[in-house]
C-alpha cells in the first residue's frame, strides 16, 4: 500500500521535499542576517528558532494544499503567523516575521529560485539600511537624575550644561532623600547623540558638589513618573 503512495506521488514528494528544504536554507540565511544585524540592540534564542521555522512551516503548508488556494492563504496567513508579536515590541523584529513568511509562502508555491532572489534583494536592503544607519534620529529620550545638597539653588543651575548637550528639557520632578538632607531632580531630556555622555556628566557633578547622577534611557527606566 505504502509503495503504491509513493510510486503514484513521486513527482509531488521531490516538489514536497525540495521546497521545504530549500525554505529551511533560506530560514537559516534570514535568521544569520537577523543576528548580524541586532548585535547592537540584542535577541532571544527562541526568536532566532522562531524565524528559520517559520520558512518551513509556511512552505509545507502552500505545498501541501496547493496553488488553487495558495492566493487566499498568501496574505490570511502572514496575519495569522504574526499574530504571536501582538505583544508591544520592536517592529523591526515584525519587518522579520513577514520576510520569512514571504519566503516559505514562494518556495512553497515551487518558486526556488525566485524565492532566493528575493530574500538577497531584501537582504540587501536591510544591510544597506543597517550600514548607514538609514533613519536613526540625532536625539535620544533620556532620564536625568541628579542629587543636590539640600542648601544649593537648583532654579536656572543646570541650564548651561543641558543647551549644550542636549535639544530639549523639562523638570518633571523635585524631591527630599535621605531624610531631607538631599533633593533629587529628575529631568526628561532629548540628549544628542553625537555628545560625549561622561563630559555631560562631569560637568553635572562640578555643579552639584560630585553627588550621584544618574542618566538612563527611557525603555530601560523604572516609572519614575508614576
């Protein structure tokens, strides 16, 4: 019985194999540049797993089914695939996602060759647009703290030093520690990122008699608002 499968579906087995193999190749190549290119920023393991899986699994699926209703699974199930970053998270790790899915959805139609055409054209795209920092900003949002003796005048005190590092500021918070004989100002500002942060610091500490200063990026940040 089993022969007889086999011997009926040979032509459809090598399709079958050749376009899951071929989708496992290019997951492990979109998942290689993935890294190359978050080494900076960071990555999970199991989100490297997730993207030289996804190729496969949608190329079995397209495969399997076949083209009369590869068109209609085409867009539903890239939806349907991300669905698992509804999580609030970087979109670029999203932009991801929908390459590797496109990916197994053109190997898994039989198209091998353009499936890796276009995986080196948008592999160039993101290496071109990760070399030359296509769209960074020039400013960072970032939390100052700083602890001043509970006798300075902290009014008009750090103004010089924050024109000249950064773009914008506001005071958002004033208050007493270690039992009222420190204040702590927390400011929000918009730090240049050409600036050389520890200039920006000592001068900080010149001012505030060489207490604690504290500068922390937004996403990494405690609330302190709250």
């Amino acid at each position: 019985m089993f022969n007889s499968i086999f011997l009926e579906s040979e032509l459809a087995l090598n399709t079958f194999l050749m376009a899951t193999l071929s989708a496992v190749a290019a997951g492990f190549i979109i998942s290689l540049i993935y890294l190359i290119t978050n080494k900076k920023e960071g990555y999970s393991q199991s989100y490297v797993w997730t993207i030289i899986m996804l190729p496969p699994i949608v190329a079995i699926v397209i495969a399997t089914i076949g083209n009369n209703v590869a068109s209609s699974l085409s867009l539903a199930g890239a939806f349907t695939l991300v669905r698992f970053r509804s999580a609030p998270g970087d979109p670029k790790q999203i932009a991801y996602v929908f390459y590797a899915t496109a990916t197994g959805l053109i190997c898994g139609l039989g198209y091998i060759g353009y499936a890796f055409i276009f995986l080196a054209i948008i592999a160039a795209i993101i290496t071109i647009l990760h070399k030359t920092k296509f769209g960074a900003p020039a400013t960072s949002s970032m939390t100052l703290k700083i602890s001043i003796p509970e006798n300075l005048n902290y009014v008009g005190l750090f103004d010089n030093v924050l024109s000249k590092y950064s773009t914008d500021w506001r005071l958002k918070r004033v208050k007493t520690t270690e039992f009222g004989t420190l204040f702590e100002l927390i400011y929000s500002i918009e730090m240049n990122n050409s600036a050389n942060q520890k200039a920006f610091i000592d001068e900080i500490r010149t001012l505030n008699g060489n207490l604690n200063v504290t500068l922390v990026l937004y996403k990494y940040d405690d609330k302190v608002y709250a």
